[in-house]
C-alpha cells in the first residue's frame, strides 16, 4: 500500500533520483566494508590487489578493474524496426533485437554491459583471445537472453541451440537470427534436471543436436542443468563448456570440482568480479567469472 501510494505522490523523474542516491548510499557503504575487509591484505594475488587499487580511487563496479571505464560513456545508437515493433542496435554490423517492454535508456546501458563484460581483460569474458570456432561446432547457449554471443560467431559455426524460457527474449530473438533460421533451433523452454512441457535436459538437446560447445550463463539455476547432463557429462566426446561462476558464493569452487570429477581440464578467467546486485553481501566478496573447461 505505502508504495503504491508513493507512486502516485512522487513523480517519476524523482523517484529514479532517489533510487540512484539510495543505490549509490549502499554501493559505497559495500565498498567501505571490501576494503576495511582487505586492509591488511600481504597476499600475493596481483588481481586482487589491482582490485583493491582500483576501489580505493573509484566507485563500486562489478568489474574493479580500469579497462571497464572506457566502455560507460561509448556511442550506441538505438534504432527501430517499424515492421515489428522492436528496437535494435547494430551488434558487430548485425541487427541485435531486444525486449518489447524495454525503454531506450536501457536498451543502451545494456548494450554497454555486454560489451565491458566480453573484453579480454574480464572475468566475465568467455572466451580467451587466441581461442577460433570452425565450420564444424555446434553451439548451444543455454539461458541465452540476447544472445549476442551467438551472434557474434553466427557466420562462423555450423549451428546454434538457442535456449531461453522468457517469452520477450524468444520474440526478440526471432527478429535477430530471422537471417540465420539454417543455423538456429530456438527452444522456448527452462533447461533443467527433467523433460516436461516447460523444461528440457541437456541430454536432449544434445540427443537431437549434438553440439561441441556449451555457453551456460543462468542466474544461479545451473545446478539443475548439470544434473540434465548424465549422458553428455559421461561420454567422451570432444567438448568446451564456459559457465558463469559468479552468482552465489560457493559456485566456484563445487563447478570446478564438478567437472574436473567428469574428467575436464579446468581454468577460470583471470581477474575477479563483485555480484553487487544481490541484498546481502560477506567475505571475501570477490568472484571468479567464467570457469573454462574442456574435454579433448
């Protein structure tokens, strides 16, 4: 009831002021605390103390790190596709769609996000520098949103498993490959541990279309997913997976000793990340991004 009512009684320019000075009251309170943790810190992590110099200096970012500053203020130009009733930008000089319900002010400090978060310096950057994909891989990008990591590699692979649950992605993404429908199967499903008529497994996509690199970046739900993957975890086929390793504390740590118990060889990017978007934080609150790991 008091929300609402605030709702109606403050207007909306101002109610944005307020969450951006709240917001900016409990990042910096957040950063006080990291560095009061760290203030005797002698351990001999260089990207942890890069970190640290960077916070000393700078406002909270999940990023700590000076390569993400020059991706705040970069040009994006927000277009409109009359004959869908979609905004776009140009992602890589392709056409990159996005949600029905999402304002331009958003549209463009998301596109900003994603660019920060795949440059070679990022914890979060899926692949390494040196890294190619062929004529031959299939990709499947599990909880893909977007799918500018699809996108970007379209013209490259053979094909690409799209699996996304929200039904605003799966429109969007539609406009976006509507170029590539030889190259994509877009599954309008969660992944999980079973089949059902809103879930799927790892293990079917992979019967179905048999894929050779696996991108899952899933908001904390990939325990799940990995217990779809029986078969797949259990065979021997050449494979890569990226899985994003940041969203609660411990999923590091259990990933990497899952699949190196599955006989992968294992490697997190480098750098660390702050998952500043949830409510309650505790040491040692940096967070390894992407964890690596391939089967030859």
């Amino acid at each position: 009831m008091t929300q609402r009512l605030l709702k109606n009684i403050i207007p909306s320019e101002w109610r944005r002021e307020l969450a951006v000075l709240l917001n900016t009251f409990k990042n910096e309170r957040l950063k006080k605390q990291i560095l009061n943790h760290y203030k005797d810190y002698q351990g001999e992590d260089n990207y942890l103390h890069e970190a640290l110099r960077y916070l000393e200096s700078n406002n909270l970012k999940v990023f700590p790190y000076p390569f993400q500053d020059k991706y705040e203020h970069i040009p994006c130009e927000v277009l409109f596709d009359s004959s869908c009733g979609l905004h776009y930008v140009l992602w890589m000089g392709k056409r990159l769609y996005f949600k029905r319900s999402w304002s331009k002010r958003r549209i463009v400090a998301y596109y900003r996000s994603i660019f920060c978060e795949q440059d070679t310096a990022s914890a979060h950057c899926y692949l390494p520098a040196n890294f190619t994909f062929n004529a031959n891989d299939v990709i499947a990008d599990i909880g893909c949103a977007e799918a500018n990591f699809t996108l970007t590699h379209i013209d490259t692979i053979q094909k690409a498993i799209l699996v996304e649950r929200d039904h605003e992605w799966i429109e969007a993404l539609e406009q976006t490959f509507k170029p590539y429908l030889h190259k994509i199967e877009i599954i309008n499903k969660y992944a999980g541990s079973h089949e059902d008529e809103h879930t799927t497994t790892l293990d079917a996509i992979h019967k179905n279309n048999p894929f050779n690199f696996l991108k899952m970046d899933l908001d904390g739900s990939e325990r799940p997913v990995f217990e779809g993957g029986h078969l797949l975890w259990n065979s021997t086929s050449p494979i890569h997976v990226v899985v994003c390793t940041y969203h609660q504390a411990q999923d590091a740590e259990e990933f990497k000793q899952f699949f190196e118990s599955k006989h992968f060889a294992c490697r997190f990017t480098e750098g660390y990340m702050l998952f500043i978007f949830q409510k309650q934080h505790q040491a040692p609150f940096f967070r390894k991004g992407v964890l690596r790991a391939i089967r030859l």
